[in-house]
C-alpha cells in the first residue's frame, strides 16, 4: 500500500502532465485556465518545473493574448522567487527569456503587462547570470524610456524601479550605462514629485521604493550619481531628501548619511536646512542617532558648514552627548569632528562654555587606565595593498573638486592655512572617512536583503489589498542598507575596531586640550587640579611627547602661574622626568613684576593656606635675592615657611626641608671655615736646650678624667707643641714625671691628637674624636697640627653626621662651627632622601628648636647680604 507523500507526488506530477498538455493546445480559453490553475496552486511549481513545465512557460511569451501575457508573467514572476527556478532558467539557455521580456516592455503598452514584466526583471536579476542577460538584451534603455513616459503608472513605477536597483547592485558593469542614460535621475524625477504629493495613490510606498534605489545607487560613491539625485533643476533631489528627513523617513535618513560621505554635496545639503534638522532631530533623541551622528560629523569637515552648525548649536548637542556615559561608542567619532573646530575661535568659546573641557579631562583619566602600547599596528601588521576594499572604497572619495578644495575630503596641495583668528579656516587635512566610520560600514556588508518581489493587480495599485501589503512589505526590507552600531558590552570577537577607538580618542583627546592650550585668553579650570594632575599622571604613564607639550604651554602662560603655584604644582614638578625645563619655565614667569606684585599680594592678604603654600613654593621658582628679600622678608614668606618646616605634621613639611636648602643655593650661602681665634704665642720657648734628655724617661702617660690612659712619645710632643714642652720639660711640677695628669680631655680627642702629631692617618676617624682634636691641637698650642685637623673635621662633615656635629658644637659652645654645620646642610650636593634624613636627625634631637633657630639666623642673614 502506497503512502500519503507518494500518492500525493503522484497526483502532482499528473496535475503538471495536465497543465502543460492544455497549455500546448491551441485554445487560448485551454490556456487561460492552465494559467489560472497554476497561479493558485503555488504548492505544484516545484513539480511543474521539475517536469520541465519552465520551457512550456517561456515558449508562451510570444503569444499575442494580453491575457496570458498577464497570467504568464505572473506566474514567472511569482516562481521567480525562488532560486532553484532561477538555476533552472539559467541552464536552459536556449529560451532567450531575456530577450522575450525586453521585447514585451519595449511593444506593450498595457500597465498591468509592463507591471508584471518589471517584476519578472526584478527577480530573474537576483541572479547574476539573468542580470547580465537583461542588460545585454537592452532592458536599461526599455526601463529608462518607460520612466520618461507622462501616463506610466504607479505600479509600474515601483516594480520598473525595483527592477532596476537589483540589476545595479549585482551587475557591476551594468552601472555605466544606467548613468549614461538618465535612469537615475529619472528616479529622483519619480521621487520628486511623489514627494510634493502628484502620484497620490501608493505615495508613500513609492517614496520609499525610491530612496531604496537611491541608496542602493549612492553606495558606490560615483560621483555621477549624486549628480543625477540633485534632480533637474534647483537641487530638487536634494531638497525632496531633506524634506523627507524631516518626516522621519527612516530611509530617507539613510539616504542623507550616504550622501554626507561625499565632499561635493555636503554644503549644497547644509544650504538646503539638513543641518538644522540633523541637530534637531539629535536633541529631540530620535531613534537613528547612528545615522544622524555620523551626518553631522561628516559635515564638520567643511568650514561653511562648520559656521552652521555653530549656530544650529550643534556643538551644544555633541558635547551633550559627550557627556553621556551611556553613548560612550560615539565618543571618537564626535571627539573628531569637534576637533575641526580648533581654528575657530567663536566655536572653541562655545565649546569652553559648555564643558569641552570637563568631557577633555573624563578622557584623560580613561585614557590613563587604558593599556599605552596599545597601537593599530597590532592589528594591521601590514599595509593594506593598493587594490585593497578598504582603499578601494577610500579612493573613490578622495578627489580633487574641479570648484576647488572646500573640504577635508580633498588633498592638500591647493590649501594654505587662515590665521589662527578666522572663524572659517580648515583644520590640517585628514582621510577622507576615520576609521572608526569604516569600521561601523563594514557592519552592514555582510548583510542580505530579504528577496521580496512587487506585486501588483490588474486594476491598479491600491485597489488589491493583499498586493499592497506584498509591496509595503516588500519596502520595509532595508537590511542591506542598515548600518548598526556595535552594541556596548556586546564581543564581536575583533579587538582591532576597540584598539582604534581607543586610539582615536587618545589622539583627538589631546588634540583639543592641545587647542585649548594654545588660547591667548586664559581657559577656566585648564590650570585647576583636576585638569593637571589627569594631564600629569597620562604623562608618567604613557611618555606622551604631545601631552608633555600641552603641560608646557600651560606652564608658559602667565595667566595660570598664581592658580599652579596655588595647587602646589611645584612640588609635583619636583618627581616628574625633565622637571628643570618645566622649573625654567615657571621661574621666567614667576621673577616678572606683575608676577612678583600677586605673590607679594597673596603673602599680605591672602588666605592662610595660599600664603603657606606660595611661602613654601617662592624658594623653588624666584632666583633674584632682591625679589627673595621681598617676599620672604619684607612680606614674611620666611615666617610661614619655618612655621611649615617646624611642624613635622603638616603636608608640605617635606617640600618645605627641600625649600630652605634651594634658598640657601639662591643666596649663595656656602660652608665658611670655624673662626677659631686661638691664643698663640709668636715665641717658642726653647727650654729644651738646656735640659738633659738623658735624664728623662722617653715615654709619657696622660692619666684622663675618667681614669684612662694614654700614652704618648714626650720628646716628638714637646717638639710640635710649645705647651708640652714647658710642661714636661720646664720647670713645672709634671717635668721628668712618667705619668702626667690631664683635666678636661677625651681620650678619643687625644688618641686622634697624638695620631696626627706623630703623622699617622687618621681622617677615617669619627667627627667627635677629630672635634676633640681640633679642641685640644688650639688648647696645647700645636698650631702646625691644628690647621691640618681644622682642614680635615670640615671635610668629614657631611649629611650623615651633619647632626653630631652640630650637637658637638652646641656642647663645646663653638658657635661657628654650628653655624657652619647649618650651612652644611643646607648647601650639601645629596640625595633629596638623604636630605630629608639628615633633617629627621634633626628633628630627634631635643635641641630641635635651637636647630631651627640656627636654621632661620642663616637664612636671613643671607636674605640681608651677610
């Protein structure tokens, strides 16, 4: 027993036996009813055409009969659809379909057959092969002459149109003689007056099979074609586009972005209002912001256009959107068009005004947390060939204008730069189209279009409801021409796209902060830490030549040097790589008079934390000791530095140890020898000759303070010392003795003493012990040995034991030696953290106060030119 599919195969494949028999017959009422059937059995095409029924259909084309002529291309056109169909059309060569179609449109004038024929065009040229067949048979010139016709039809016109927009877009070689005949401006005429509302019936329908077509043909950038959509006369195409943006026709929107891509039609399209309504319709947060965005920055790359959008307050919207966290992928594209702005003055204000600068600095500290070695070449190792798709499609828009070069779209081989005053002048050329709109139009080409055919009735267009919905639907399948937008946190697996952006908007990021900081007039907050200290810390981490120059013009601007000086930028400089050039920069500006006039004004009437850190700061820029002596002492900047520099608490207290040693290099302070004032004797007594050394013991034992010993060679000591000699070989109680009683003496002091009486080294020895020396060489009158010791304590005192000999001398009461030790300290060629060492040395002591005292008596001693 056979099954339910094969009973009902069988009962097809007899139905199609059927069919093509009647339709061989010589009865055209035969065939009219095959025709009939066979249009309302959609199920037995498949069988139909697999009983070779194809051959029998195209065979008909030639009959006479409008009424199978109707039927018949309606019925091709219908299995059409399908591919398989179009596969078995193409392998039976023999029937010339092409040809019979052409002919039928070119010699029949009934709308319903040219209707049908239209839509039979449009499917067959899904197919490459069909389409070639079409244009070799002369369709394009049959189509172009049916448009040029006054009575032809709606219906005609949406399937005519159809028809020819697929053979454009899949025959490549088929484009030059559609433009060489007219067709697409006769389109844009259909388009035209569709618009200003004389084909009532189905308008809409037909606007919007129009607009598909235009977008389709503007794909290509030819030139000639935005030629031909500007219409016949004044610009109609152009207008219709725009009037439609305003009735937010989605395709229309479309159309406009297309058309923005291409340098010649932008400003005819800014005279025509499509600025004002992109912004508009951007502000009133319409739902095709990509399409929109991208206009409006396409049209930035003009200066008559950027004048417009000024006024249209497009800079207002840009940044507005800047602003939101949650459109953060349009970010790079807006940050280059506002970059074109940078010679515009007038727009710059603007942009000032309506927080450029707060979305500038956002950036930056993105950028900063964003890895630096971060470089398109990782995802283009290699160049892109000549004949690459991407420079392919470049190089069609990248081309002289024979009216001139108006825009960034041209090269720049005829363009010199306004002054930087004018409010028109072109920002330095770029590519043609950024990256980043690349990137976003190769979204859309992988995508197909839904293969949809018009249909249309007998009557006309609107009469046939099922129809009308067949063709309105046919029209909402626009995904060929859909650019989206990647969605935020959504993987599409290409990180090159996210290393551009990223890459994009580091560069235009720098590039308006590089135009702010170029400004004659001082910017707000350009100055204000919470611009510098982003700009400084992108600086250490990305080494950024362009960012370390926009920093450096900041700094040169004299308008910003009492607001850096106010937010301790100078203590910031103090760990920044190239640190002195910045330093050279800011003391040019800090040592002029107005600049000297607001520092002394701040230390007088300030408040307190400005006076302490511009007190602290002065030491570090000002290098004239008559300015000096003016802020630190006439105006009492010293006293609010001492007050830094003795609480260990306060946040500049390390700035403030580091400000006192650069003061003390200002004033030219430098380590002095100890005054010594010893009491010498210009006589030797020379006792010695009328002794008997025989009669004397050769060594001598100094019996100390705290019971020590010491012993010593007493002939070499009486030789360099005149007080020994008359102690122990005089006629005093010690004379002849072997151990000797010394009061008031260290047996470190003398240990070292006698070393370099005997000329032994002894320079390894600690600063105490050659003090001591120093002490006893003056008390025991041995001045030959005293001026070495003296040479030798002074060179040992450095920032390691700066601090026991300054407490050495505060106990020995030798006021000039702990003078000289402060000024070791201060003048002292170290490391910042030795410095700071010694100073927390200091500042253990409980003497601290007494330090500082000493501290404060050099400095303004050196304030005073002493």
């Amino acid at each position: 027993m056979s099954s339910t599919g094969e009973r009902s195969n069988a009962s097809s494949h007899q139905l199609t036996l059927d069919l093509m028999k009647n339709l061989n017959s010589t009865s055209n009422f035969d065939i009219c009813i095959s025709l009939t059937i066979l249009k309302q059995d959609t199920q037995c095409h498949k069988q139909f055409v697999k009983d070779g029924g194809i051959s029998v259909l195209v065979g008909l084309l030639g009959s006479d009969n409008y009424k199978i002529l109707d039927l018949l291309l309606s019925i091709l056109a219908n299995m059409c659809l399908e591919s398989y169909v179009r596969q078995e059309l193409y392998q039976a060569r023999g029937l010339d379909l092409a040809t019979k179609v052409t002919g039928i449109l070119k010699t029949i004038k009934s709308p319903s057959i040219q209707c049908r024929a239209c839509r039979l065009v449009g499917n067959l040229a899904e197919c490459k092969w069909h389409a070639r067949a079409l244009y070799q048979s002369g369709i394009i010139k049959v189509i172009t002459n049916l448009f040029k016709s006054c009575k032809i039809p709606v219906s005609v016109q949406l399937t005519a149109i159809r028809a020819i927009r697929n053979i454009w877009s899949v025959l490549e070689s088929s484009r030059d003689e559609i433009l060489e005949n007219g067709t697409f401006r006769e389109v844009t005429t259909i388009f035209v007056l569709a618009g200003e509302g004389k084909q009532e019936k189905c308008r809409e329908v037909l606007i919007d099979v129009c607009l598909k077509a235009m977008c389709a043909f503007l794909q290509t950038s030819d030139p000639r074609c935005s030629e031909q959509l500007r219409g016949k006369t004044d610009m109609e195409g152009f207008k219709s586009i725009v009037q439609q943006c305003k009735a937010k026709n989605r395709m229309a929107i479309k159309c406009l972005y297309i058309l923005s891509q291409i340098a010649e039609c932008r400003p005819v399209l800014g005279t025509l209002g499509a600025i004002e309504f992109i912004v508009s319709a951007i502000a009133a947060d319409t739902p095709f912001l990509w399409e929109l965005l991208a206009s409006l920055c396409l049209f930035c790359r003009e200066a008559v256009n950027r004048v417009r959008i000024r006024t249209a307050i497009g800079l207002e919207v840009m940044l507005g959107i800047l602003k939101q966290e949650g459109q953060r992928r349009y970010h790079p594209m807006l940050l280059h068009a506002l970059a074109q702005f940078i010679y515009d003055d007038q727009s710059i204000l603007i942009m000032i005004k309506y927080g450029l600068l707060d979305v500038l600095i956002t950036n930056l500290r993105e950028m900063i947390l964003e890895d630096p070695n971060d470089c398109i070449e990782r995802c283009h190792p290699k160049k892109r060939g000549a004949r690459s798709p991407l420079n392919k499609r470049i190089e069609v828009k990248f081309h002289r204008s024979d009216f001139g070069r108006f825009s960034l779209d041209y090269k720049r081989d005829d363009w010199s730069p306004g002054s930087a005053t004018s409010m028109c002048s072109s920002p330095p050329s770029t590519p043609p189209l950024s990256s980043f709109f690349e990137d976003y139009i190769d979204e859309m080409d992988g995508s197909a279009e839904e293969n949809y055919s018009p249909v249309c009735s007998d009557t006309e267009c609107g009469e046939n409801d099922e129809d009308l919905e067949d063709e309105a639907a046919s029209i909402k399948s626009c995904s060929s021409f859909v650019m989206e937008f990647p969605v935020e946190g959504h993987d599409f697996g290409n990180t090159c796209k996210t290393t551009i952006s990223k890459q994009a908007r580091h560069m235009w990021t720098l590039t308006l902060l590089s135009r702010l900081s170029h400004s004659n007039e001082p910017v707000d907050k350009l100055a204000d830490p919470a611009t510098i200290q982003p700009l400084i810390a992108y600086i250490r981490v990305t080494k950024n030549g362009r960012a370390s120059r926009i920093l450096a013009r900041i700094i040169r601007n004299r308008s910003y040097l009492v607001t850096l000086m106010k937010q301790g930028f100078v203590f910031e400089l103090q760990t920044m790589r190239g640190s002195e050039q910045y330093i050279r920069q800011l003391s040019a500006l800090a040592e002029t008079g107005c600049a000297l006039g607001e520092l002394a004004s701040i230390l007088l009437r300030g408040q307190e934390a400005d006076k302490i850190v511009i007190a602290v700061s002065i030491p570090f820029l000002i290098q004239s000791k008559d300015a000096l002596r003016t802020l630190l002492k006439t105006h009492r900047g010293l006293s609010f530095l001492f007050r830094v520099l003795t609480d260990r608490t306060h946040d500049l207290h390390i700035n403030a140890v580091y400000a006192v040693c650069r003061l003390a290099n200002a004033l030219e302070i430098d380590p002095q020898e100890v005054d010594r004032n010893p009491t010498q004797s210009t006589t030797r007594i020379n006792i010695s000759k009328t002794l008997d050394y025989h009669l004397k013991p050769t060594t001598v034992t100094f019996e100390l303070d705290d019971g020590t010993t010491v012993d010593a060679h007493r002939t070499i000591l009486c030789q360099r010392s005149e007080f020994f000699s008359a102690m122990l070989e005089g006629n005093f109680y010690e004379s002849g003795r072997r151990r000797v009683k010394l009061k008031n003496t260290s047996k470190q002091g003398l240990d070292t003493l006698l070393l370099a009486v005997n000329g032994c080294p002894y320079s390894e020895r600690p600063i105490e012990s050659l003090l001591d020396a120093v002490i006893l060489a003056d008390k025991f009158l041995m001045s030959d040995v005293l001026d070495s010791l003296i040479e030798i304590s002074l060179s040992n005192i450095n920032l390691n034991n700066v601090s026991r000999t300054w407490h050495w001398a505060h106990k020995n009461a030798c006021y000039e030696l702990r003078t000289g030790c402060v000024k070791i300290f201060l003048t002292a060629k170290s490391t910042k953290p030795a410095r700071l060492q010694a100073f927390n040395d200091f500042g253990e002591s409980e003497r601290f106060s007494e330090f500082i005292g000493d501290l404060e008596k050099v400095l303004r001693a050196g304030l005073l030119g002493r």
